[in-house]
C-alpha cells in the first residue's frame, strides 16, 4: 500500500503530462479549430499549460484536494 498511491497518482498524471504537448502544435490546434472551438489558436495552448500543470500537481500531490475540487464544484452547480 506504501508505493500504490504514488504509483497511481504518476500514471494518472501521465495521461495529462503526455496530452500537452499537442496543445501547442499547429495540428492540435486546427483540430480543435475544426470541431468548433473558439478562439481555438488561444485557448488550445492555454489548456495545454492546464493539463501540464495539473499533471505535474498530481504527480507531485501539490494540493490534490484542493485543485480538482474547485473547478469540479462549480461546474456542478
């Protein structure tokens, strides 16, 4: 049990640190320009520094609590 939560927590982490880089390519962002998103050339990269930092704050357990739980509890409202 000692090494399971931080070995779930990087792979978890994983997911989003791997995703961000193609937020800030010209394919990445034309593909999110061609499914309808606005402004897709400027909020593209910005998720992109999102799920990087988000990923890294997983991975690193830097307030987990507090960051998944303030966008999930407004958008639930």
């Amino acid at each position: 049990m000692r090494y399971l939560y931080p070995s779930g927590r990087i792979l978890f982490a994983l997911i989003f640190v791997t995703a961000a880089p193609r937020h800030f390519t010209h394919e990445g962002i034309q593909h999110a320009a061609d499914l309808g998103v606005p402004l897709a050339g400027l909020l593209v990269p910005i998720s992109g520094v999102m799920a990087l930092a988000g990923g890294l704050s997983v991975a690193f357990a830097y307030k987990t609590k507090w960051g998944p739980g303030s966008w999930l509890d407004s958008w639930c409202q």
